[in-house]
C-alpha cells in the first residue's frame, strides 16, 4: 500500500463514477466507463491483488467495453429521461439509500478491523494456504492453487456460469430466419465504412502475438499472474480484434459457429471430465493427485500442477468460445451476417 | 514456408515472455506457437509477392533511427506549440492530399505511421494511393511527403 | 546511473505535462490529436526506457528478461500508438468534423 | 530511490486528472475517446512504476503487456463505432447540466 498513490488513484475514480453516471450519451458513459475499468485495475495492482487486476485489465479493455460498444452500435445512444416532477419517488430513493448505508454502517462495527491478523480466516485458514500450498502442490503462485486446487469444485460451477450467460445471449440474440430484421431507429446513417489498410495491417500483425501472449498466459499462470479465464479472454479479444478490423465473416471463416458451440461445450467437458477422471481412479471429485497413475513421470504433488492446468485450459477455451459468440451476436443481431 | 517463418518468430516470442527453460515449458511453447501459427500464420504473413524477407527486415532496422529522431523532433514541437503562450498565432491548419508511388500495403503502411510520427502531419486516411494527410501549418503541409517516401521506397520496394 | 534514470523520467514526465496541456489549449479537435498522438509516444519510449535501465542494476538471466519484457511493451506501444492516432482522426473525419481555421471567411470548403 | 517513483506516480496521476478533463467534457464523443487512450497509455506505465516500487516488476510486467496490446483495441472499436454511424453529436445529447434542460 502506498498512500499516496492509492489517495490520487481513488480521487480519481470516484470522478470518473460520477461523470458515468452524469453524462447522458450512452457512448460517451462507455467510454469513460473504460477510463474507470483502466483506474480499478491500477487500484488493485496497487494494493497487490495482481490476480484480479489482471481479471480487470483483460475483461475491462479487451472485452466489456466492446461489448458496450456493440451493444449502443446495434441499438441507441439515447437515454431515455424521465421529466422531473416525481419529487417525491427521488426524496423516497434518497431516503431508502440513506437508511440503507445507516444500517450498513452500524453493521460495519461487528466486523473485525481491516486487514487484522486476529480474524478467524486469517488465523487458520490463510497461514495453511501461505505456508503449505508450495509444498501440497508445488505452485508457487498461491491464488492459482487455491482457486483451481482448493476450490476446484466452486471454480467449476463459476465456469459453469459463464457457459450459462453464453448460452442465454445466444437463445435471446440468435435467429435462424431471414425475414425478421428489426431495422435501425431513424437518425442512424450506417455505412460499411471505409477498408482502412493501416488499421487492417497492424491489427493482423498483432493477433498472433496477442494470441501468444493468452497462450503464455495461460500456460504460466501457476508462476504469474493470470490464469485460465484471463488467457481465455485475451484470445477472444484477439478475435474481437480481427473481426473489428475485418469484418465477422472473418473470424466466422477461422471459427464457425458450429465449432465455436462445441469448444464451448469441450472447454466445460475437460473441467468436468478431469474431475470424473480422477473419480474413476478412485479418489474424491477434482482431487489430482492421483493422475499421477495416468500421467507419465509424475509424482503425487506435481500431478496436481498438472491438473490444475489441464482445467485452467478447459477453462480457457470455454471462455475464449463464449466470448467470441455473445460479441458475434451482439454485434450482428443474431443473424451472423454482417458487422 | 510462411508457417515456419511465423513458427520461428512465435516461438522467439514465447522464450522472451516464459523465462523458464527446462522441458515441460519449452514443450508448452512449441505446442502453443504451433497452434498460434495454424490458425493465423496467412494472417501475419500475408504478402502476394514472395520477397527477400530478411533483408527488407535489415533495411528497415536501418531506417528505425532516423524514424527516431523524426520522433524526438517531432514532440519538440508538439511541446513547443502547446507551451507557446500565443499558441494560435503559430499553427495554421490545412488538410492537404497527395499522391504515392509505394504498392505494397506494408511500405503504405510504414509511411502513414511515419507521416504521423514526423512533426507537424498526421495521416486521416489512405484510399488506394491517395493520403490525406492533415498538417499542422503550412510548413508542415509544404514538406509532404519528403525524404520518407524515398527511403520507404529503397527500403521495401527495390529488389 | 541513477542520475541518468531521474534525467529521464524527468524528460518524460516533462513531455507529458506538454501533452496534457496541448490535449487542454489546443483549439480543435485534429490539433488536439496533435498533441495526443505523438507527445505520448516518444514520453513513454523514454520513460520506459529509465525503467529498464533503473531495473537493470545487476545483470543476470531473471533482469535481462525483464527489460526485454519492458522493451517489448515500447515495441508494442510504438506500433500500436500511431495506429490509434490514425483510427480516432479517420474517425472524426469520416463524422464530419470542421478543423479549425485561422482566418474562417478566407477557407471555403 | 522509491520516493522518486512514488513522486512520478503521484505526477503521472495529476496529469491524469487533466486528462480526464478532457474525456469527461468532451465536447464531441471522440474527444473523450482521445483522452481515454491517453489515459490508457499512462495506466500502462503507472503500471511498471508501481510494479518498480514494490521491487517485483517480474509480476506486474504481465499486466503492463496486456494492456499494450489491448489498449488498442478499445480505441480501435470506438473509432469504427463513428466510421460506420457519421454522427457524433446528435441533437439531445450532452450533460445533465441545469443549464441545458431539456
């Protein structure tokens, strides 16, 4: 922590808050939007927390506010305002608001002291993971252990919700037939746009490196920061890239919907499947030692490093296919035609 | 050919990043800037005519220090203007258009990115040969397009 | 050695300011551009390029690595900066917007 | 050597705030994406600054590189958002201010 920087950073965020929730153009809220996303993960990575600032500078500038773009794209910059004259519905929010953070503030009492030694998580839960995760498993970086090892079960289901909001896009989103366009409202002139050669350049000359770098990512999260969801997103942005600069016929050439669905599934398929397998061979759900009877020259501790990346992989292409959809079908209405 | 060439650079990019040299990893990279260069080596490699890459490669590392000094001349400027208390006594903006003799995308390319690297000039857009390139003042305006465009030429079109 | 690191982040932090204060007092948009493209660039060259040199105290395989890692993100930012310059001014060319003039009744579009 | 760094972060975060003048009161739309990539470059470096303090740069580089090359993208959405629409400032729009009611 130091001070100084987490002062200014903070002063700095609550401006940008501010000014979202202030500016009435939906565009210019999801630009600054992106400006606050950039503000949080310098937040986190200054208080330490790299593995969630990293989560932040991944989804925030690589995916999100892509899709807020897609989304105002496909439907309106308008806010639509409400006259003033409900005085009295704002003096109630306000009221409820108030007695809301009261309570909160009062409740706040009970809590132990910020970052105290003495609370029972920190007392014998954290020690454990600080001191033996190493040893139990032998990755060093502990929130990756602790995540995919320790907690595999619950990091399968939040996979799991991922894979749910792709699918909810896609049966919202999706139509098969032709003659259901709904067209623009009035005051949008859309053009194709202009093939911009300079933009189409260096974006397909940085695809392969950005692809790379979800692959390092990916591969290394047991030593850096970063992981399976991260890589996985950065992949996906990778595509978002080329199908911005191109066109989504592009990507849809590279990756068709077909397999982008089945990578879905498989991503999901190999979390579960490892689980199942360790299952088979006759210990708990998700417990990896025991892959060392399958895997070749293993002992029981670094089969579980090899574990958790065989589902940080899962992980990875089950993010990375259901990115690539939701941004194809939002940016396309579904129809998968143009964008 | 293409894929090796992507291979070799992804895998050179890999080490950079990995830092970790024993087997498991080293096999991890191979797996991975295999697959990289599967799905996109005729993206990053797209080039009609077959050319000498490496020395273009030479030639363009030998242009990168006077791109440089382009650069360091051209924040000058740019401080200049912005701290100069009559500011707008100074610039006079024009958007002038000329036409190019480069062909291929990545010498158009180098010299878009170049014009808005020098000072004074930034490329709005290129259609086919045509730049539209806004200047700052009239001076900038009248140097377009230069030395660059000669030097872009020996660099990347003369074999 | 550290005189050298503070010489340069001084540089660019001086170049910075001048950018903000030219993305502030220039009058419009494609002179703003100006400012904001090309102050950025060579400011954060220079001062990643302090960072290497200030993380490169002893040299052995674990620095080397990461001032290259820092290098590559100066490549990165080299090819990638001028490139968002070109897409936010094509940008608003393409939307319509009028440069600013010095003398308005001379400029007939 | 640290509260020289931390100095240039505090600086960077002021010239930031100036920035964000910038991206906040626009005028146009595309005067906020220009100082919203701005601001992405600084976060950037303020990313290897911070990683420079706390003497593990080896963690924090990762980040940094991630947004090198994401950074662009953003910008590079927002811009075809305008290539493809051609109007930046449609009538109605602009700030909750009183003076502007509508």
């Amino acid at each position: 922590m130091i001070w100084q920087l987490d002062l200014s950073i903070l002063t700095l965020i609550v401006i940008c808050a501010f000014a979202t929730i202030m500016v009435k153009d939906l565009l210019s809220a999801a630009i600054i939007f992106g400006a606050y996303s950039f503000l949080m993960c310098l937040l986190w990575t200054e208080m330490g927390a790299v593995d969630v600032a990293f989560t932040e500078a991944s989804v925030g500038a690589g995916v999100s506010t892509v899709l807020f773009f897609a989304a105002v794209h496909q439907t309106t910059r308008r806010v639509r305002t409400r006259k003033s004259g409900r005085m009295l519905a704002k003096v109630f929010a306000l009221m409820a608001a108030l007695l809301t953070g009261l309570v909160l503030i009062i409740a706040e009492t009970d809590f132990p002291g910020f970052a105290s030694p003495f609370t029972p998580a920190s007392l014998h839960l954290s020690p454990y993971y600080i001191t033996q995760s190493l040893h139990d498993t032998n990755v060093p970086n502990i929130v990756t252990s602790v995540l995919a090892d320790y907690r595999g079960f619950d990091t399968m289901f939040e996979t799991a919700v991922i894979f749910t909001a792709g699918l909810a896009v896609i049966a919202i989103l999706r139509r098969y037939k032709r003659d259901d366009r709904c067209d623009l409202p009035e005051p949008y002139v859309i053009s194709e746009g202009y093939p911009d050669t300079i933009i189409r350049f260096i974006a397909r000359q940085l695809a392969p490196f950005i692809q790379l770098f979800a692959l390092y990512v990916v591969a290394h999260g047991h030593h850096s920061p970063g992981g399976g969801f991260q890589g996985g997103v950065i992949l996906g942005a990778s595509f978002i890239l080329l199908a911005i600069s191109y066109d989504s016929r592009m990507i849809i050439g590279i990756m068709s919907e077909r397999l982008n669905i089945l990578l879905g599934n498989i991503g999901v398929l190999i979390y579960a499947g490892i689980g199942f397998l360790c299952l088979l061979l006759g210990a708990n759900f998700l417990d990896y030692s025991v892959l060392s009877k399958v895997l070749p020259a293993t002992d029981k501790i670094m089969a579980r490093s090899h574990g958790m990346l065989g589902i940080e992989i899962g992980v990875a292409i089950a993010v990375m296919a259901i990115v690539i959809s939701i941004y194809l079908n939002i940016i396309s209405h579904g129809k998968y035609d143009k964008g | 050919m293409r894929y090796i060439y992507t291979f070799l650079i992804m895998f050179g990019f890999w080490i950079l990043l990995s830092g970790k040299f024993d087997l498991f990893h080293l096999t991890l990279g191979v797996i991975s800037s295999g697959l990289v260069s599967l799905i996109s080596a005729d993206l990053f490699m797209y080039d009609p005519q077959s050319r000498n890459h490496l020395t273009t490669g030479v030639r363009f590392l030998l242009y990168l220090p006077w791109l440089l000094f382009q650069i360091v001349l051209s924040t000058l400027h740019v401080t200049f203007l912005a701290l100069h208390p009559k500011m707008k006594e100074q610039i006079d903006p024009t958007i002038v258009t000329f036409k190019t003799n480069l062909k291929t995308d990545i010498a158009k390319v180098a010299l878009a990115n170049s014009i808005t690297l020098t000072p004074g000039t930034i490329t709005i857009r290129v259609e086919d040969q045509v730049f539209y390139v806004h200047a700052i003042s009239r001076k900038a305006a009248a140097g377009l397009p230069g030395e660059m465009e000669e030097r872009l030429a020996k660099v990347f079109e003369s074999d | 050695m550290d005189i050298v690191v503070i010489v340069l982040t001084v540089i660019a932090l001086l170049f910075f300011f001048a950018t903000t204060v030219g993305l502030l007092r220039f009058p419009d948009f494609y002179s703003r551009m100006h400012a904001a493209g090309k102050g950025d660039t060579l400011s954060s060259l220079v001062i990643l390029l302090a960072l290497v040199l200030y993380n490169f105290h002893e040299i052995n395989l674990a620095n080397l690595l990461v001032a290259m890692k820092i290098l590559l993100i100066a490549v990165f930012i080299f090819m990638a900066s001028p490139t968002a310059t070109h897409a936010i001014i094509d940008a608003g060319y393409e939307s319509g917007i009028k440069p600013w003039a010095k003398n308005p009744e001379e400029e007939s579009p | 050597m640290d509260s020289f760094f931390i100095g240039t972060g505090v600086a960077l975060c002021l010239l930031m705030l100036l920035t964000l003048h910038r991206a906040i009161h626009g005028p146009t739309a595309i005067d906020r994406i220009m100082g919203v990539n701005v601001i992405g470059t600084k976060t950037t470096i303020l990313l290897v600054i911070i990683g420079t303090i706390y003497h593990r740069v080896d963690m924090f580089i990762d980040i940094a590189l991630a947004y090198a090359l994401l950074n662009f993208i953003v910008t590079i959405a927002a811009s075809r958002y305008f290539q493809q629409h051609k109007n930046l400032n449609p009538k109605g729009y602009g700030y909750r201010f009183p003076a502007e009611d509508d």
